[in-house]
C-alpha cells in the first residue's frame, strides 16, 4: 500500500471560541480533543504519515495536550509524526511584509509551512472540525491510486449535515457537474445560518442538499515524486501578494476553497467530489462544545467508538 500522509491544521486560535485555543479543548468521554478522533480514523483509513500545523507559541500546550500521547500511539502503530509551523512573517522572498498585519494568512500557507515534510500523496483538513469515518476512507482509497498531477479530490458533505445552533459558518458551496462526480466551482460563502427548517446566507435561501466543501482535501503524487500541487500553492502564494494583499493588506487571506476554485475556472484541476453521509460537527462558538461531547458520548454508546479511543487499532 503506498504511504499517505494527512495534514492537521491547527494553528489557529480561534477568537469565536473566546479567545481559547479551540483546537486542545477536551470533549471526549477522557478528555479526549476532536483532533483525537480525526487521527484514530486516519490511522483506521490507512494513512500512516501525519503532520501538525501549529504555531510555535503554542507548541508547549500542543504538546503537552495532545503532541506526546498521540506520539506515543503512533509509534506503536507504525505511524510517523511530524510538526510543521505557520509564521505570519514567512512569505515569498522579496514581497514587502504590511506594517500592522496580525491575522494569519491563510489555509493555503499553512500547508506550505508543511511542505518541505510531504514527499508522497496527501490530505488535508482542519484541527477542529470532526468528519466522520467515512470521508477518512475515501479520501485515503482515492490517494492510493495513480492520478493525473492536475486531479484533486476533496470530501462532499451535506450542508444540512454541516451547521451549528449557535451562530453563522462559513462554507465552500460546491457546484456539482451533471453526473454528481465532478466539481465545477466552490463558492465560499459566510454567514450561513438556520432558521427553523430554512437555511439562510445573507438572506437568500439555500437547498439544504447542496454538497459543500469542509476544507478536506486530497491531493496526488507519482510514485516518488513529491505532490505537483505543493509548486502550484508556491506559485500562487506569491500572486496572491501581488493581486489580493496589496486591496486589502491586513486581512486578505490565501484559502485553499479560494485557490482550488480559481483552478477550476481556469481548467487547470479536476476536482472529484467523495460524497460523505456522515453529520460534521465543531466548536466554532463557545456554544458548541456541549453538544461536541454530547455527540461523541453518543457514538460510543453506538459502538462506532471505543470508550478507550485508540484501543481497537492496537488489536
């Protein structure tokens, strides 16, 4: 079976969460954390490379919360584990950095701070959003085959399946080809609410059904080769600092949704969609992290979890 490896974004603070590092809250029946789930069904789907986005400054508590007991695990299994740090200071050389810039850069340079670490076909998802088991498999069964460099996958979920009771979110709409296999265009839209049975983004009412993207992506690689999308991101990165940064220097943001779509309207990528049935569930509020360890208690009561998370792979 060819090596994968998934990357774990995770350096975000998430200031919704009030001012908490999200990412390291617990919510399992043993203080586990959502990113907990998401490497036991990495490990489960096959992928046996896995890399941490953070920051250094919260190295010590990454570590500590989740970093050296998921070590631990790993190397029992055969897993390896690497870091990788996103720097708001590290941008392409000779681009000038704006004066009273704050706000991370983006999903796309945090898969560049990994990089130098992935020499083999690779996803990518976020630290605080728990997917279900079923996109792990596809995205990981999709990557073991051999691929054009220009084809990309990425995990479908439901939107119904994607919201939160607690406050607007913001997801990458997918506009599906005839045939529900391929993606045309993902549009990323913010603010998207409930409201009773209606869902809502700045007011125009949306179909419930409409697959979306959860920022779970695949990306491809020869055998040997390193992935032929990390030299597109490179390329990118430096556009976006001619094109996007200099509108609006403090917040533009380089989104991989933002990169892959405008790839989709160039026809420089394919995008395969692997529709997943499963109910995502986060902490984007506060609010949230109540029903998140509601939910987990639930699917361990289900069976679809061990109480002792990463016991069953050690069978």
């Amino acid at each position: 079976m060819r090596s994968t490896t998934l990357v774990i974004m995770a350096a975000g603070l998430g200031s919704r969460f009030g001012g908490s590092i999200k990412q390291l809250e617990p919510v399992g029946l043993h203080d586990e954390i959502i990113m907990d789930y998401s490497i036991h069904d990495a490990i489960e789907a096959g992928f046996n490379k896995i890399i941490f986005v953070i920051r250094k400054d919260i190295e010590d508590d990454f570590r500590i919360r989740i970093g050296n007991r998921v070590e631990k695990i790993a190397q029992e299994l055969h897993v390896q584990i690497g870091y990788a740090y996103q720097d708001l200071k590290d941008i392409p050389q000779g681009v000038a950095f704006p004066e009273g810039r704050t706000k991370p850069w983006g999903t796309g340079q945090a898969v560049l701070a990994a990089k130098d670490l992935i020499q083999e076909p690779f996803a990518v998802l976020n630290a605080d959003d728990y997917y279900g088991k079923e996109a792990f498999v596809q995205v990981h069964d999709w990557l073991v085959l051999d691929h054009e460099d220009t084809a990309l996958c990425m995990a479908g979920f439901i939107l119904k399946n994607t919201l939160s009771d607690n406050g607007g979110v913001t997801r990458g709409l997918c506009k599906v080809e005839e045939g529900h296999t391929h993606v045309v265009d993902v549009i990323e839209t913010h603010n998207i609410v409930k409201e009773g049975d209606t869902i809502l983004a700045n007011g125009k009412i949306l179909d419930p059904d409409t697959l979306v993207s959860m920022n779970f992506w695949g990306f491809p690689a020869k055998e040997g080769c390193k992935p032929a999308f990390l030299d597109v991101l490179e390329t990118h990165f430096r556009k976006f600092f001619e094109t996007e940064v200099p509108n609006d220097p403090l917040k533009a943001e380089y989104l991989l949704p933002t990169l892959v779509g405008h790839l989709l309207q160039e026809n420089q990528c394919t995008l395969k969609v692997l529709k997943s049935h499963d109910k995502w569930f986060g902490v984007t509020y506060k609010e949230d992290k109540e029903f998140v360890a509601n939910s987990f208690k639930a699917l361990i009561e289900q069976k679809v979890y061990s109480e002792d998370l990463y016991s069953d792979l050690q069978d």
